[in-house]
C-alpha cells in the first residue's frame, strides 16, 4: 500500500521539501503534543512558504482532508524536552510567534501523545489576551480566510455585530479553538505572559527558564486597527463581557468603556 508520502512524490513537486521535514535527521528537542498533528503541521508550514499557488492549492486540499479523516482539533502545545516546560498555544494570541520561535531555537517537532505526558512533572506557559481584541482578531481572520465554518457561520460575509453575537450565543462546547474561552489552559497551572506587555513578559520568561533571551519571531504582527473601538457597541460590550466573563475574571481584564467619540 502506498504511503501519503509517496502520494505526495507523485501529485506534486514539493515532494523533496516534506520528505526532508519528516526525516528522522528533523528531530529536534521540541514535540508537538499529538502525532497526527506533526502530519498537519507540517503541511501546514510548507503551505505557508510556498509560492506556487498549485503547490498551495494541493496543500490545502490535502491539510483538509487529514483534518476530516483524523477528526482532529487543534494541538495543544509544546513541550520543551530540555527544560520539560510545555507551551500551551492559546489561538489568536501569539501562538505562532512562539511556535516558530521554539523551532527556530530549540529544534525540530517530534510527536507525542498529550495524555500520555506526566503532567504533574511538567512546567506549563500560555499567553493571554483581553477577549475583545481576541474576538476582533478572529472576525478579521473570518474576512480574510472565509472561515465560516469555522466559526459556525453559515454566511462569508457577515457583520462584525453578527459575528460577535454567533460566537456568545454558542456554548464553549460548540466554539472552534480560536474562540473558546482561555480559562481552560488555567487547569494546568501554566505561568502566564500577556499579549498586552508580550515582548516584555516573554523576554522575562526567557530569562527565568532559558538563562537567555530569544527575540520573537512574529508570523502574523498585529494589526493597529485591532485597537479601534469604533465597531464596539454598548451592547456588543455588554455581551462579551458577559459571555466570557470567566476570562476576564481569572485573567485581569476589565470590561470596555467607550466615549461617543470612539464610537463615531
């Protein structure tokens, strides 16, 4: 029986660069916390780089289909072999800077199973983010990616009002990774940095657990008008703080005040 990779060797010509990122010779001092998620992953990342749009065509389709077949959510994290720290990748709040910055320093992925890890023997971190710039980077995500089923919307092309009440009125059980509340990660006890001081939280943490500071690699850098508080209203305010008042709560976050000014 043929292999996915030898699949891939006969559909496309990116062949040489994924089977280059699975050798074993890739293996580094940093595991994705769930095998198949390496698979995916690493399609993923060569999706990201590549510049033919057949190759990012395919890639797509194949990222896709592994997704349905496997009926995976998103990884979990990290783990840091060395320091046997975990990085709990918290989505839309600077996991992909981490990410690449922990391959780019610590080595390549292997795979692991989360539930097999002693967790009682391990060091966790996340990064947090007050829930309305989380919630306003997801709905610009939706606009760009067209991600509504993603977002259990049924419509590409939806308000910024809509989308904000779709995701309150789901509960956390039905919300895709990107939107649930963050107060799940608190379980594991982690050390937490902010999204709002990141450079300064995450050099802090370096220092701490690596004797050493490394510099973020930002794969997506924010975007100024995630601070525009012109989209929020009173009642759109009111409905987040009260749909994730959990997070704002555990995490230190207050609820939004807007002038009428900033409302224009």
């Amino acid at each position: 029986m043929e292999s996915w990779k030898d699949k891939l060797e006969e559909k496309s010509p990116l062949s040489s660069r994924l089977s280059k990122s699975y050798s074993e010779e890739d293996v580094g001092e940093t595991e994705v916390l769930a095998s198949p998620h390496f698979i995916l992953m690493k399609i993923k990342n060569t999706f990201y780089n590549s510049t033919l749009d057949s190759e990012r065509s395919f890639l797509s389709n194949t990222y896709r289909k592994l997704r349905t077949i496997l009926k995976l959510r998103n990884y979990i994290g990290f783990r840091l072999k060395r320091y046997n720290i975990i990085f709990l990748k918290n989505l839309r709040a600077a996991g992909d800077s981490i990410q690449l910055t922990i391959n780019k320093n610590f080595g390549g992925f292997t795979g692991d199973s989360f539930s097999l890890i002693d967790k009682e023997t391990c060091n966790f971190f996340m990064v947090c983010r007050n829930p309305y710039t989380k919630l306003l980077s997801n709905y610009y995500h939706y606009l760009e990616t067209s991600s509504s089923k993603m977002y259990k919307i049924k419509d590409n092309n939806i308000s910024f009002e809509e989308f904000i009440k779709t995701q309150c009125h789901l509960d956390d059980e039905e919300r895709n990774d990107h939107t649930k509340l963050q107060y799940r990660f608190l379980k594991y006890n982690p050390s937490i940095i902010r999204f709002e001081n990141l450079k300064e939280d995450w050099k802090e943490f370096c220092m701490k657990n690596f004797g050493k500071h490394f510099p973020l690699e930002h794969k997506h850098k924010s975007k100024k008008f995630l601070d525009d508080k012109s989209l929020w209203t009173e009642e759109l305010i009111d409905l987040v703080y009260k749909s994730y008042k959990i997070d704002f709560d555990n995490f230190g976050y207050n609820k939004m005040e807007i002038s009428k000014n900033e409302t224009q």
